[in-house]
C-alpha cells in the first residue's frame, strides 16, 4: 500500500518496522538502533571492551607451560624410578630362585651318593620333555615327585642326559623336600650342552628319604 494512503500513525508504525529489519539484516547495526524514537522491542547491545585483566587469577601461559612440563618430568622419573625398582625385585626374585635350585641339586646330590641301585622311588618319579620353544633352545624335562606314602619324605633324583651311543654325557640333581603326602612337586631338570647336541634325558636314580 503507498505510504500516501497510510495515516500519521500507521507511517510511524512502517518507519518503525524498516528500523527493526535494518538493525536485524544490516551488519554492526544492532549497535546504536534507536528506532526512530519508537520503542521496537530491541534494546541496543553494549560495545565489547578488552577484558580487565588485573581480574585474572592464575599464571600466565609461559608459566602454565613450564609447571607441565615440570609436571611430566617428575612422572617420567617417578615411572622410571618405579621400574627400576621392579626390575631390581624381579632380578632379586631370579637369583632367589636360582639359589635356591642350586640348594635343593645339591641336597639332592648328597642323598644319593651312597644310594645303590636306582633307589627307592621310582615308581613316584615321572618324567615330561619340555618344547625347545620354551626353554630357549635348551634340553630340559619336567621332574614330577609324588609322595605316595602316608607321611612326609623328602625325594632326591638323578636325570642322565644320554648321546645316541648311551654315553652319558650330563648328569643332574633335583629334588623334593618335607612333601606332604599325597602332595607333589614338579622341578625342572636342564641339559646344559648346546641345543644342537641330540641327547636323551634318562631316570637314573630316585631315592626317598
């Protein structure tokens, strides 16, 4: 309708809705949109101001940076520290074993050596080959003792590692102490000739004592 039709109040009402869309579609506009002096329902926005920054609280980033990588450095040593201490406990535990392998070949050594014969107990001694792949190349058997009585005994064996002619070639000791009856232990006895030597492991003696 041409605005020469439209009365005082309905012109206002026209000039009033131009200014709306003006402020809405124009660019920045919203800011210093009075409406022509009409209240249009838009109430002007605040101009942004920089931010005050005393109302800052903390470091700034040069120092939030240092204290990461402060903090990251102190994880690293902590890790390393506490891997170190579990390969320290692991290789306490290795050597713990080894000693205590070596003690019981020893005693078991010892309570064969008047034994004559093949011993007593043979029939609660049994043998199992170990897999190459797990025993890193090296000959072992696996060493079942039984206790087959109704009381405590302690058990010493003898494994002959045999060439292909019957030559023994190796001899180890293993054995079980205080095993309850009807209990068993399983310790492992080692070939120690390089892997490539074709041998065979032999009950030699088992003696309960």
């Amino acid at each position: 309708m041409p605005l020469s039709h439209l009365g005082r109040a309905g012109k206002a009402h026209h000039r009033a809705i131009v200014s709306a869309l003006s402020c809405v579609l124009g660019a920045g506009a919203l800011v210093g949109c009075d409406g022509g002096g009409q209240d249009t329902g838009f109430s002007p926005r605040p101009t942004p101001t920089s931010p005050d920054t005393a109302a800052f609280s903390g470091m700034p980033p040069s120092a939030l940076a240092s204290a990461a990588a402060s903090a990251i450095a102190s994880a690293h040593a902590s890790a390393s520290a506490a891997a170190s201490s579990a390969y320290a406990r692991a290789s306490e535990f290795e050597a713990s074993v080894e000693a205590e392998a070596a003690r019981a070949s020893a005693a078991a050594e010892k309570a064969l050596k008047n034994v004559t014969g093949r011993g007593n107990a043979l029939s609660e001694v049994g043998m199992t080959g170990l897999p190459r792949n797990q025993t890193s190349g090296l000959l072992a058997v696996l060493v079942t003792i039984t206790n087959k009585t109704d009381h405590k005994a302690s058990y010493a064996v003898q494994i002959d590692f045999e060439d292909s002619n019957g030559k023994v070639v190796e001899t180890e000791f293993v054995g079980a102490e205080n095993l309850a009856p009807g209990k068993k232990e399983q310790p492992i006895a080692f070939s120690r000739q390089p892997p490539e030597a074709k041998l065979t492991p032999r009950l030699a003696k088992a003696q309960r004592y």
